[in-house]
C-alpha cells in the first residue's frame, strides 16, 4: 500500500469513526421496556466492536504495517 492509499484510508476510517461514535446514543430515556433496553444495548455494543476494529486498522496504518 502506497503512502497516498494509506493516508486516504486514515482519512476514510477517520471519517467512519467520527460517524460512528456520532451515531452511540447516550441517552436513557429512550428505551421504555427491557426489550428495547436489550436492543439498546446490543446495538451500542455492536457498534463499539466496529469502532474498536477500525481504531486497530488505523493505528496499524498509522505504524506503517
């Protein structure tokens, strides 16, 4: 991977990332039942497993590797 392909993907995870962290609702008010606090939950956790995947990514790219 080129210098320039490396640093528009860092650009592009860059982007998701701040998407992503955008789109975690911090809310409590929310959910009004334990189904929608599980799917609450669940979404939440989902998401913080892609955050966590691309902040990998990232510092891999950043490292050079």
């Amino acid at each position: 991977m080129s210098d320039e392909e490396r640093s528009a993907r860092i650009r592009e995870i860059d982007e998701d990332l701040a998407r992503m962290r955008g789109d975690i609702d911090p809310s409590i008010d929310g959910p009004h039942d334990m189904v929608d606090a599980g799917q609450n939950l669940a979404a939440r956790e989902e998401l913080a497993g892609q955050i966590e995947e691309l902040e990998a990514e990232r510092e891999r790219l950043m490292r050079g590797t």
